[in-house]
C-alpha cells in the first residue's frame, strides 16, 4: 500500500501501423494504460496525424452484448465475468454469424414461450372453476349427469373444450359435464348434438361432485407441470448453447475494449501514434510489452507527471484488498490529488475509532461481526447475488465495526449491556447513570464528552498535519505555513485549545494569562493577513500572476477577515462536533440502561424477550446512526482540513481494473 | 397543517422516483431491444423486475399487463397512504379512473361472453377482480347470465344508478360505445365532486387539471365523431363532458351545428390549438391518429410544467400519476409490439 498516491508517467508512443494490432492486444492485456488523446502536439504535427474510423460499429458490438446477456439471463446463467477474457482469442468478430446464431435462439425461445403461454391460459381456465367450486360457487357452474347417446363422450370433450369444459365418465352409461354457467348458451347447443340425455339421480350427482374435483386437480397439476416443464426446456435451450454465447460475448467485449483502444489512436501514413499514463512501477513492462508486440520497430517516449500540469495526472491509489470499504468510502467522496497523501488508512482507523467509541458492546459488535462475516461469505460464494439492504461493502464493513465495537465494548466492560467482566478502561455505563466508583477514570458525562473533544481534537490536527505534508510536497510552501490549515492555523487552534481548557480548569472563571498567549495571537493574525502578500511575490517571482499590487491589497482585507472568522468559528465548531461522538455513546449506554431496567421489571421470559428485543433495537438503530455519524465526521471535520477532492481518477483500459477504478 | 407539511415528503419522495424512472430509462431500453427476450432481460434490472417474472413464468404478455395494472394501483395507495387527510383521501378517489376502465373491461368481456356467445376462459383471469375504490363485485358480474346480473354486481357503488339506463336489448343493438362515455362521465362527476375537499389553491389546481383534459377529450371527441364518423348534432353532444372551455365555447356550438358533411376539424382546433400545426393532407384516419397524438403531446406537456411549478400541491401527485401512466402505457404498447414483431420506428410512431 502506498501512503501516497503512485507516481505517473506519460507514455508516447509510435508504432508501425502493420504492428499496431498486436499492439493493441499487448496493452489490452496488461490494463494498465489510461490513455489520453494526442493534443499536446504541436499543431503543424497534429494536422498530419488522422484518426481512423472503427471498421467495426461499437454501438453494433455493444448491442449484440446485449443481447448475448438477455439470453444468459433469460436462462438464469450467471454472465462470464472480465476476468475471462482472454486476449489471445480476439478475432474478427463476425457480427452477421452472430446476429444468425442469436436469432435462432430467439425463435426457439419466443416458440417455447408461446406454447408456455397456451399451457398458462389454460391453466387460469383450470383456476377460474377450481376456485368456484373450492368456494362453492355453485351459481357459477354447472353441473350435469347424463348420458351420450350420439357419439363417445371422448369427442363431446374436444367439442366442448374452446369453453374449458370437462367430460368425466362416471360409469359406463354416465358421464358427467362440469362447465362454467355463462357458456352454457353455446354448451347446450352442442350437447343436444350429441343426443344428451339428463339423469337426476342423486347418488350420481354425488359421485360426479367428487369425479369433478379429482379431476380438476388433476388437470390443474399436469398444467403446472407442462407451465414449469416449459420453462425448464427455455433454460434448457440457453444452457445448451452456453459455451456459444460465452465464446460470442467474450469476443465482442474484447473488441470493444481493443477498439476503445484503438479510438484514441492517432495514425501518419505509415505509423500509429498513441499516449497515456502510467503507473511509474509498471512503466517497465509497458515499453516492453510495446517493443515486443512491435517487434522492436517503435519509438517509445516518457514524460514525467512533475513535467505537466499536476491536475492533468490521473491518481492512482492502491490499497490492499482488507482496506477496500474504506477506498471506497474516499472514492464516494472524491479523488485525491496527484502526490498526495492517500488518506485510506487515516480513514479506517479514524472511522473505526469513532464507531467503537459510539458503539462499544462486546456482544453487540459480535453481532456484527457475525452478520458481516456471513454476508460476504454469502456474496463470495453467490458472485451474481443481487445486492439487498446490506450491500457487498456494507458486510465487508461490518466485519471492521464488529471487531472495532468489540474493542471498545472490552474497554467499556459492556457484553450485551452487562458488565460481565470488568472494563480494561471505564465502565461507560457506570459513567453515565452516575454511579461510577471515584476511583474510575472517567465518572461522568463531563468526562466522556472530554474525552470525545481531545479525540476530535486529534483527529483535526491529523487532518493540518496530512495538509501540511500534502502542501510540502506540492511546494506549496505559503499556503503550508500561512494558511488558515497551514502552520499559523495550526497554531491559533492550538492556543485556543489552550486557552479553553485553562478557562474549564479554572472552573468556568477565567481565561488563562501566560504572557505568550497575546504575541503568538498577534503574530499569527499578521502572518494571515501578510499570506496573499507574500504570495503575490512569489507568484510574481514566477511568473504565475498578472495581478497588481492594488488588486491583492484590495482583496487581503476580506480574504483576512473570512479566514479570521473562518478559524474562530469554524475549528471551534468542528472541535465541538466531536460531541456527538459522546452523545451517541451515551444515548447507547442509555438504551441499553432502560431495556435492562425493563427487563428487571417485568422478570421471566418475557423480561429475556424485552432484552433481545431491545438489543437488536439498539444494534440497527444505534448501529445506523453511529455508522452515518462517524462518516459525517471524517467527511466534514477530517477531509475539510486536507482533502481537496481536485484529483482525477485513473482509469486504463484493459481486461482487468485496478482497485482505484471501482467506482 | 401547511401544505409544506402536507407535501414536503411525498413530494421529495416522488421527484425522486421520477429522477430514478429518468436513470433508468427503460421504455428507451425496451424499444431498442431487437426482440421480446431481449425487451424482457431489459426490465430484469428495472423497478419492472416483476413483469419479467410474470413473463417467465407465464409466457404472456397479459400476464404482465396485469401486473402492471396491480403496480399502478399500489402507487395510488402508497401515495394516497403518505398524503393523509383529506388529500389522502382525493388520491384514493383518483383510483376511481382505474375503477371505471376496470369496469368498461369486465363489461365487455360479458359482452363478448353473453351477447357474442364467445369463450372468455382465462381473459377473465387477466381481469383485476379485487376492491379498486368501490364493492364492484368483479366475479359475479363477468359471470352474470343477464344485464340485470351485471347490475347487481355494481350495488352499492356510484354506477349502479346508471347501469339500469341500459338494456340488453339496447346494448345489442348500440353496442357499448355509449355506455362507456357514460361511465367516463361518472368518473369526472365523481373527481369533481371530490375537489370539493380539498383547500383552495389545490381545488383550483385539480378543477385547472381537470379542465384541462376535458378539454382535450372534448376536442377529440369532435374531431373524431363530428368530424370523421359524422354524427348527427344530438348525438354528437350527448357524448361531449358537459365541462370545460371547449364544451363551453361558441365555436364549438357552431361546429356542431354545422352540417355534419362540411365540418371542419382544422379550422376547429385552430381555435384552441394555434400553435400547433394546421391538419394536413393526410387520410381522414391518419388525420384523426395524428390529432390524438398531437392533443396526448399537449396534456403530456402540460403535466410536465406542473412539476416545474409549486412542488406543494396536489398538481405534483397529478404529474406524477399521470406521468406513472404514461410509462406504463408506453411499456404495455413496445411489449405488444415487440411480441407482434413490430420494428422499433414502428413502434416508436405508434407510441409517440
């Protein structure tokens, strides 16, 4: 893992344009190249070089893709993943062979799904009288005994069968018509053609109720059948022709991969021209990839990201796959800048420590943990699992705030509430219902929310210190030491840190009076007002400004006046945010004091159901709000200090992505 | 209670899921889908996963429609259920529309059953048979064996006074054409008398929205039964919403009462369209299609600007049904389409 983001270099590149397929494939193949446009040419160069239309339609590529995936999901497969891909494959794609193949396999379906739909209608058919007599609605139906004495009772059926009717033989004389009553104009008709006889015997009426219903069950189940039997034969067709399908959806992504490649490809009449960044480690193995795919006959050129505008570099940032819930969380805020601090690690255990402090319970953390570890198993061992509530990254997360909570829970002597064993810190519990023992660390309320602000404390200063790094290694040397979040910021919160916690020692009474206190102020609030001054020099130096004395000057009052008030209140606020660290705890210490006193109240099972009624009440609920606190803090408080967000992510094309490409 | 209250939530929920239906794009997805599987696969990661079930289970496209149908009633509830009070209480009137088309579509499936004497085996199935707004008794009416079992099966709702008007007799010689504008008018009664509980700028933007697409249906009905089927001038105003600027208007009284053969449908809607184009050198039902298209683009437009006005009244919950219907509509018609083998320009003409 890097503590920065990985140093960038600038390929250029020139190949024969015999070679450059070749090419392609060599770079497909390795990822790595976030390819830009040819522009920072000269322009009597640039007019030279001339793009190449595709020879293949992408919209048409990406459109038979599609319709390769409908089918595989039609047929419940999973799709084949990039990591399949295989480079070596790439061939033509015969788009016309494809189209023949994927039509066929359409009809076959749409023919299945037709005959599915017959065996549907007549199925609902089935339902319809099965419900009427289920709920005996004997004025929807009509029933009949009698006899057929022209004709089989076979044939009856087939007449009678466009109106849904059943003909049950009941003996060898008997048959009896089961049929809905709002046909019966265009039944009775056809049963006089067949010579239909009525027999009111009761003892028959009986027994043709019972035939009746065997029979519509057994109908009903031979039509689920046959409904389900299609849809098996559907999954049937598209599984037999997976490896088809596969073989077709692998060839047309990699030529779309190889033709997005070949989309930023600039040619001369000979030679193929192209540029992008690269990670500086893997430069190595790029320019080798290059000259053996070329067969040596390329010219390849490095520039370094210190050369070019910083804000032009791509940032790529690695972090080991066991950190990727907290890329993830950078990466949905915004990329760092190009050389600076990848702030991940920061994050983790700023996020972690907060949670902990919010939600510390051994046994409730376990709970997390738990969920976490068989959510991701979960995902892990169902790769097409559709994403619910707790998404892929939210498991993977609980597992951190599982162990985090555990932590602190120990800390705190808190199991599931109960002091089970005694707390290797303080009983935050104790602390808040004030009945703390005096020679506990922290007492009271007054002692969590203290030590809440120091921790918000350290997590500002961390937040100036990875500014004061990420300037340095900008050069940005002003703004580092004269900055509101540079060294003269860093030092006015300091000596209100001081003076406030002199002014809580004092009782409230008074503020503290060291002689330094007022010089340092007084220095600091010059050195802020001097910052766009001494900026303007040094910009002038050069050569970075046409801005005149008069428009600085003009400028620095209410620059120094918003950042005079940006210090005061705004590191006084984000100081005091820190209390809802506190807060939270104490809500949860809360909770969890008043399911307990319910339970010892009303005693027995119930008062157990009470209690893990009110854990899993105080795990979702708590859980959820510490987790979106800790996240506000470390966006608000924590990046606001350091992290610009002015960075541009780096993306190469390629058949795998690199871990700063999630997003 | 402020009618920030009142719609502040629902009304942030609703952009919402319009911003998602906007994402999501689907009936863009549906029409280029060359074939039904690949319409179907397109709705698998959709708010329209259901339908693709439905799909997959059945093999029909009723099937779905169905499905849609329970969707849109779901949606009047749940909005109906977050609105509360009184404006609850008119969105769930609003269902009384689904109720009346519900109704038109068990009617005629009796019809086809006792009048045509044709099989309606498993079309009755497709048929939504639970309580829309009112007890209809959807099982027995589709089975009834007369009118007067029809009849029956709507006691207790607003409908069950009209029904009576008509006979069997009546019906096999009229058809349904008349009884169902009747019914349509039955529902604007009905909506009309339910603004009367709403507060004031709500009632006036329901009565405005109201008007607004009376006014469309009035002028269709003109063009399409003066103009091109050539009514007599009574019949022709018995079937207008007696409501409205186009019911109320001079012009079109004298359109009426213009010979039925020198009727003029586009010197009729220069009177309330004029901005739209003059009707052109088409076939009389080309002519007749292109105007409903045009009056559908102008209602489309004019719910499209509510939602750009105040976001707190009842015309966003208006916006967003109508909006919701719209694309139901659309999905309904490229489905059919697509299972008919319809190519996507086609489909795109029919549906606007």
């Amino acid at each position: 893992m890097n503590l920065f983001t990985k140093p960038m270099r600038l390929l250029t590149a020139v190949v024969l344009q015999q070679r450059s397929d070749q090419v392609v494939k060599a770079l497909l193949q390795l990822g790595v190249l976030d390819f830009i446009h040819i522009s920072r040419l000269e322009a009597d160069q640039l007019a030279k070089l001339s793009s190449k239309p595709s020879t293949t339609n992408r919209v048409v590529l990406e459109d038979l893709r599609g319709r390769v995936e409908a089918l595989l999901k039609q047929g419940h497969l999973a799709l084949p993943g990039e990591s399949t891909l295989d480079v070596s494959l790439l061939a033509e794609p015969q788009v016309d062979a494809y189209r023949a193949v994927l039509d066929e396999l359409t009809q076959t379906l749409l023919a299945l799904k037709e005959r599915q739909k017959v065996a549907n209608q007549a199925l609902l058919g089935v339902e319809e009288m099965r419900r009427y007599l289920a709920e005996s609605k004997w004025q929807y139906l009509d029933l009949r005994v009698g006899s057929v004495k022209e004709g089989k009772s076979e044939q009856l059926e087939e007449k009678l069968s466009p109106y849904g009717a059943f003909v049950e033989p009941i003996d060898e004389e008997f048959v009896t018509v089961l049929s809905l009553r709002r046909d019966l104009a265009q039944i009775d008709p056809l049963l006089d053609k067949f010579g239909w006889t009525e027999e009111s015997d009761p003892l028959l009426q009986k027994q043709a109720v019972v035939l009746v219903r065997t029979r519509l069950e057994t109908e009903h189940q031979k039509l689920i059948d046959k409904r389900g039997e299609i849809e098996q034969s559907v999954k049937r067709a598209i599984a037999e022709r997976k490896e088809e399908l596969h073989a077709i959806w692998s060839n047309l992504r990699l030529n779309e991969l190889s033709d997005q490649i070949k989309s930023y490809f600039s040619y001369t009449r000979n030679t193929t021209l192209f540029s992008g960044w690269v990670p500086a480690d893997q430069a190595e193995s790029v320019r080798n990839a290059i000259v053996e795919a070329s067969g040596g006959q390329c010219v390849v050129e490095w520039t370094e990201a210190t050369e070019v505008p910083r804000e032009s570099v791509p940032v790529a940032v690695t972090s080991p796959k066991v950190l990727e819930p907290f890329q993830n969380m950078v990466n949905n805020y915004a990329t760092p800048e190009y050389g600076t601090v990848n702030p991940t690690i920061f994050v983790m255990i700023a996020y972690l420590s907060m949670f902990g402090l919010m939600f510390g319970d051994v046994g409730q953390g376990l709970v997390l943990l738990l969920v976490g570890l068989f959510g991701s198993r979960s995902y892990r061992r169902n790769p097409e699992k559709k994403e619910g509530l707790l998404t892929r990254n939210v498991t993977n997360l609980l597992v951190y705030l599982g162990l985090s909570s555990m932590l602190f829970g120990a800390l705190f002597g808190s199991y599931f509430g109960l002091p089970l064993l005694p707390p290797l810190w303080f009983n935050f519990e104790a602390a808040v219902e004030g009945h703390a023992p005096a020679t506990a660390l922290v007492r009271d309320v007054y002692g969590i929310l203290g030590i809440t602000i120091r921790f918000g404390i350290i997590i500002i200063y961390t937040g100036l210190v990875l500014n004061w790094v990420n300037l340095f290694r900008k050069k940005s040397f002003v703004p580092m030491l004269l900055d509101k979040n540079g060294v003269v910021g860093g030092v006015l919160f300091g000596t209100g840190i001081y003076m406030a916690f002199g002014f809580v020692g004092s009782s409230y009474r008074s503020f503290p009076s060291d002689p330094w206190i007022i010089p340092t102020l007084v220095i600091c609030l010059i050195l802020l007002f001097a910052k766009p001054y001494v900026q303007h020099f040094v910009d002038l130096k050069q050569g970075r400004t046409d801005k005149t004395f008069g428009q600085v000057a003009a400028g620095s009052i209410m620059e120094f006046l918003v950042d005079v008030l940006e210090i005061f209140t705004g590191y006084l606020s984000n100081t005091l945010s820190f209390m809802r660290v506190a807060g939270l705890g104490i809500a949860h210490a809360s909770l969890m004091g008043t399911f307990k006193y319910l339970q010892s109240m009303v005693g027995g099972v119930a008062g157990v159901l009470i209690f893990i009624a009110g854990n899993l009440l105080v795990i979702v609920l708590e859980g959820l709000s510490a987790g979106i606190q800790s996240l506000r803090l470390n966006y608000y408080e924590f990046f606001s200090r350091y992290f610009t967000g002015r960075g541009i992510a780096y993306r190469p094309v390629g058949l795998k992505r690199s871990s700063s490409d999630n997003r | 209670m402020s009618s920030i209250d009142t719609y502040g939530f629902v009304n942030a929920k609703m952009r919402a899921r319009l911003g998602k239906a906007r994402e999501e794009a689907v009936t863009e997805a549906l029409l280029r889908a060359p074939t039904l599987v690949d319409a179907i696969a397109a709705l698998r990661p959709t708010r329209y996963a259901a339908l693709a079930r439905s799909y997959d289970q059945s093999g029909d496209i009723q099937s779905i429609e169905l499905v849609l149908l329970k969707m849109e009633i779901a949606l009047y509830r749940e909005i109906a259920q977050y609105l509360d009070g009184v404006e609850g209480r008119f969105v769930a009137e609003l269902l009384g529309k689904i109720e009346i088309d519900n109704l038109k579509n068990s009617i005629r499936l009796w019809y086809s059953s006792i009048i045509h004497r044709r099989p309606i085996r498993h079309r009755s199935e497709y048929l939504f048979k639970e309580v829309i707004l009112h007890p209809v008794d959807w099982t027995a009416l589709i089975n009834a064996l007369s009118w007067d079992g029809v009849v029956e099966a709507t006691a207790n709702t607003p409908y069950h006074p009209i029904l009576p008007e008509y006979t069997e007799g009546s019906l096999r010689e009229e058809g349904l054409f008349q009884l169902e504008s009747r019914l349509d008018r039955v529902w604007y009664e009905e909506i009309r008398k339910a603004t009367a509980w709403l507060k004031k700028t709500d009632r006036q933007k329901a009565l405005e929205l109201l008007d607004q697409e009376i006014d469309l249906k009035n002028l269709l009905i003109l063009v399409r039964y003066g103009w091109y089927h050539r009514l007599e001038a009574k019949e022709l105003l018995s079937l207008l919403l007696p409501w409205g600027e186009v019911f109320k208007s001079k012009e079109v009284n004298r359109y009426i009462e213009t010979p039925k053969e020198n009727r003029s449908a586009s010197e009729l809607l220069s009177q309330f369209l004029p901005d739209e184009q003059r009707v052109g050198d088409h076939s009389a039902v080309e002519e007749v299609l292109r105007i409903e298209e045009l009056l559908a683009q102008n209602q489309k437009r004019a719910y499209r600007r509510l939602l750009g006005g105040d976001p707190f009244t009842i015309g966003v919950a208006l916006a967003y049904f109508f909006l919701n219907k719209e694309e139901f509509r659309r999905i309904k018609a490229i489905l059919n389409g697509k299972y008919y083998g319809f190519d996507e320009g086609y489909i795109r003409g029919v549906i606007g």
